[in-house]
C-alpha cells in the first residue's frame, strides 16, 4: 500500500495566521479529495498534526508563548511510523493528533482515539442549495 501523510495544523491556527494557516486549511482539502479520489488504489491519504503548539523555530519567543509548555517535535514519531507501517493498511481519510495518542494502547484502539475524518466535515451539516448530493 501507498501512503501519503500531509501535517498540517489546527483550526484555530488556519483561521488566525497567515500565510501559513491558510496554506495548511488549503493542504487539509487536499488531502480530503485525494482521500476520495485515490479510494480502492491501495493508496492511503492520512493527516497529522501536533496537536498544539510545537517547540520549533517557526514560533519566534517574542510569541510570548512559554516555550517549556509547548509540545516537542518528537511526539509525531509514533503517530507517523504506525502510518507508514503495514498496521495502517487500508487507512485513509484521517486525520491524526499525536498529543492523542497513546502508544499504550493497541494500533486500532490508539488509532481510533486520536484519529478523526480530515477536515470538519461536521460543518457541512445543514441546508445547502443543492439536493442530489447530501454530502
């Protein structure tokens, strides 16, 4: 199986920081049709993200953000190495939080706790001007 693994970011920080929130929101759609359009390829489509801040040089300390508060980089390891193992086979169209997850647990347990559909597709609920497609 294939796997693509987009890392993108919060919500709240692709509504609130440009350029890079913006390019991320962009990424996480992406990733949404890839997921659709490479479905039944062996391809699998997958996000991950850190799941708040991370210490890396991105944030400028004049952030004011304490830095020893902040998640470290090494917290997507685990997440990312079981994505790109054959235990993630036929997972595709998630998106992943590492702060989430628990290496303690079993892969389908773990996976199912951090793990999410990519994007919000709950913001879709609700009319819409269309019919034939619910979606």
């Amino acid at each position: 199986m294939g796997r693509i693994v987009n890392n993108t970011t919060s919500y709240r920080t692709m509504l609130r920081v440009l350029p890079y929130g913006a390019t991320k929101s962009a990424l996480e759609s992406m990733s949404a049709v890839w997921a659709l359009e490479l479905e039944g390829t062996g391809v699998g489509v997958n996000v991950l993200v850190p799941g708040g801040p991370t210490d890396t040089p991105f944030i400028d300390d004049a952030s004011g953000w304490p830095r020893e508060q902040m998640l470290r980089p090494a917290i997507m390891g685990p997440p990312i190495s079981w994505l790109m193992s054959d235990a993630s086979n036929g997972v595709t169209g998630r998106r992943f939080t590492a702060q989430h997850w628990d290496a303690s647990l079993p892969s389908d347990q773990v996976a199912a706790k951090a793990g999410r559909d990519i994007g919000w597709p709950e913001l879709a609920v609700g009319p819409a001007w269309f019919t034939s497609n619910p979606a």
